[in-house]
C-alpha cells in the first residue's frame, strides 16, 4: 500500500522502518532522546523506540549510540555492556560526557530532519533534543 503526497508515491513503512529512517539521520557527534524520534515519527511512544532499537536486525546498520534517553544519559540495558559500548561510540564521534555522565543538549543535541525530509516521509517536526516532548518525554 502507498500513500500519495504531491506527484509522489511513498511506499508504506512498518512503525519500525520509520523509526530506523529518522535514527538514520543522525549525523555523527550529534544525539537525540527516544521521545523526539517518537515525535517526528508520530504515532508510538518514547518506549516503543526503544522496543524498535532492541529488535533492530543484525543487517541493518543504523547509528543506534546517538539517541540516548531526556536525562542526557546512555540507558541502561539488561545486557550491561551495551552502555559503555554505546559511550565510547558516541565519545569517538566527538561527543562529551560531564562527571554526572550525561551530555549537553545544547552542545550535541540533534534539531531533526529538515523540512524537506520530513514532508518527504510523512514526519513530523519535534523540539530539538532536550526539549520536553508531549506529555514531558523528551
């Protein structure tokens, strides 16, 4: 099934596939929460992006280290050395820690897709990372 917008037919995409096309967009040295790629992928929660990061297949490689959760931290995982794996990646690509182990939005935190990219996925435009989202996730 497609959806028309303008001249153009965008292929549907399962939830999951639209959470793994924003998280795509994350440049290097940059970070976003959970909740901000729920906000511009409409639909699901901060929760449900995490679920979607967790089932990402072994395949696709998406730059997963760049979103962390709206305290500016690295979540923790069940696994346990995801975390410190995830920090390491993201402190390669430039990206600093403070003692309280958290980042500086102000600093790092992604504004999202352009407008453009937005239009052309059917998105939507969320407050930059760091920025309370709908209901205080951010």
């Amino acid at each position: 099934m497609a959806s028309r917008s303008d001249d153009r037919v965008i292929p549907a995409q399962s939830l999951y596939e639209r959470i793994y096309s924003v998280i795509a967009q994350i440049p290097p040295g940059y970070v976003a929460t959970y909740g901000q790629i729920a906000a511009i992928v409409g639909g699901c929660s901060a929760r449900v992006v995490g679920y979607a990061l967790a089932a990402t297949p072994k395949e696709l490689t998406i730059p997963w280290q760049r979103v962390i959760n709206s305290r500016g931290e690295v979540s923790a995982r069940r696994q346990g050395g995801a975390c410190s794996r995830q920090r390491t990646l993201l402190e390669d690509e430039g990206v600093v820690f403070d003692g309280g182990h958290r980042i500086d939005f102000a600093e790092v935190g992604w504004e999202g897709p352009d407008w453009e990219w937005l239009r052309r996925h059917n998105c939507y435009q969320a407050p930059p990372a760091g920025f309370p989202q709908r209901g205080g996730v951010g």
